[in-house]
C-alpha cells in the first residue's frame, strides 16, 4: 500500500485531519506521527524518550529540533572546551534523532506490509526541506548530514497532500508565530512540489468537514480508486500531480 504525507503549516490542521482519516478512507489505514514534537508522538526510541526526560528536567522543548526550520541557531562558544562539548553533543543529538527517523519509517513500513495505507502527520523531508535539504546557505556539519540523508536516502511519501491556508487563517487558529513567518512557511512547503512525485494542494480554510472529503478524495484518486468513491474534491483541482 501507499503512504501520504499530511504537510502544511501549525493551524492548518494536520494532526486533526490525520486522525479522521483512518475512519474516512475507503481502504485499511493507520497514522503515524512524523514531526519534532516528542510530546504528539507515541512512538519514539527508548534513547528518544531519556533524551526527552532530560529536556523536560531542564526546562527544555520537548522536540527534537536540528534546524532553523523550528528556531534560531545559537552562537558556538568561544572557549575550545565548551565548543568542543558542543559538538560533541550535536553529534549525539543528529546521531538519535537519524535513528529516531528510521525508526518511525521502519515502524511505516511494516504497516505498509501489512496492508494499510500509511498516513503520516507530517513528513521530516518536508519539515526540513528549505533548511537542510535545499538551503542554499552554509549549515552547520550536523545539518550537512541530516540534509543528505535526508535526499538521498529517506524514502518520500507516495503522495504529498498541502493543506494551505493564509497566514491570518492560521494564526487565527492557534496564536502561533508572526503573520510573516506563517507566509515563509506556506512558501517553504509549496516550494516542495518538483521534490515528491505527486503533490496536491487542498485548501485548508474550509470547514474541517469540506477539508476532510477533499483530503479523501485526494488520496482516493491517487490510490486508483472508484471514482466518486470520497465525494467531489472542489479545493483541490487546481493542484498538480507529479509522476
């Protein structure tokens, strides 16, 4: 079976859609967490989960973040030992979240054998795309890494599905961010289209119930099903198949 790549912005409602979908869809499927966020995933390594402890006794996020995608990079510091401490935890930190990458792709295909239709809340390729798999600026080493394993390695989702929104949607919906970095965001990921092999935009401003049948419809066409067999798919015609 397939697996399809849920992607869009915070606000335009992934994670709700994601969950709907194992009901909605005319065929076996099962979702899978694919995002930085520790505390919205239910599986994660037993290395992953020490490293989350230690975070949270410190007063950390509870992500496993190695870009600039999710927050700014911090300055090394200038004393040798420090910033050989530093890169030595760097290391260790891309080394566990690579491992924690496979490990939920392996977990994907295992249902995949089973199968189900694979429905992934996010997609690290697409999260980290603009920053380290196609930046165009100067990454630290540990991002270099992660930017090659990611292109050159990590299996892409069969179909990636956008749901886009306006910046001021968004934020209407979940405070988060500035309108200017929502609008990079959306930039960010519908620059991911020649990147996959098919790819469709579905317009995320509609009622979570119109998003939800265009999503269906989205995945249902792409899987060679009946045709009708989701409903009419208004938002996304506009949107471009690849492959």
């Amino acid at each position: 079976m397939a697996c399809v790549a849920l992607i869009g912005p915070d606000g335009a409602g992934k994670t709700t859609i994601g969950r709907k979908l194992e009901r909605a869809l005319p065929m076996p499927a099962r979702y899978l967490y694919m995002g930085v966020n520790l505390e919205a995933s239910g599986l994660m390594l037993p290395t992953t989960r020490l490293m989350l402890m230690f975070k949270r006794a410190r007063g950390g996020r509870p992500d496993m973040v190695l870009s600039t995608a999710h927050g700014e990079r911090r300055p090394p510091p200038r004393h040798p030992v420090k910033r050989l401490a530093g890169r030595v935890k760097s290391a260790v930190r891309v080394t566990n979240w690579l491992a924690e990458e496979w490990f939920r792709q392996l977990v994907a295909w295992a249902w995949q054998r089973r199968g189900y239709l694979v429905v992934f809340d996010r997609h690290f390729f697409a999260d980290y795309y603009a920053h380290d798999v196609a930046g165009s600026h100067a990454p630290s080493l540990a991002r270099r890494l992660h930017g090659v394993v990611l292109r050159r390695f990590y299996p892409r989702p069969s179909l990636v599905v956008c749901l886009d929104a306006p910046a001021e949607v968004l934020f209407a919906r979940k405070g988060e961010g500035t309108l200017a970095w929502l609008e990079a965001r959306r930039a960010e990921y519908l620059a991911l289209r020649p990147a996959v092999e098919a790819f469709v935009v579905v317009d995320a401003s509609q009622p979570p119930e119109a998003v939800l049948r265009d999503v269906v419809a989205a995945i249902t066409a792409h899987a060679g099903g009946p045709a009708g067999a989701a409903g009419p798919v208004a938002a996304s015609r506009d949107a471009a198949c690849i492959g």
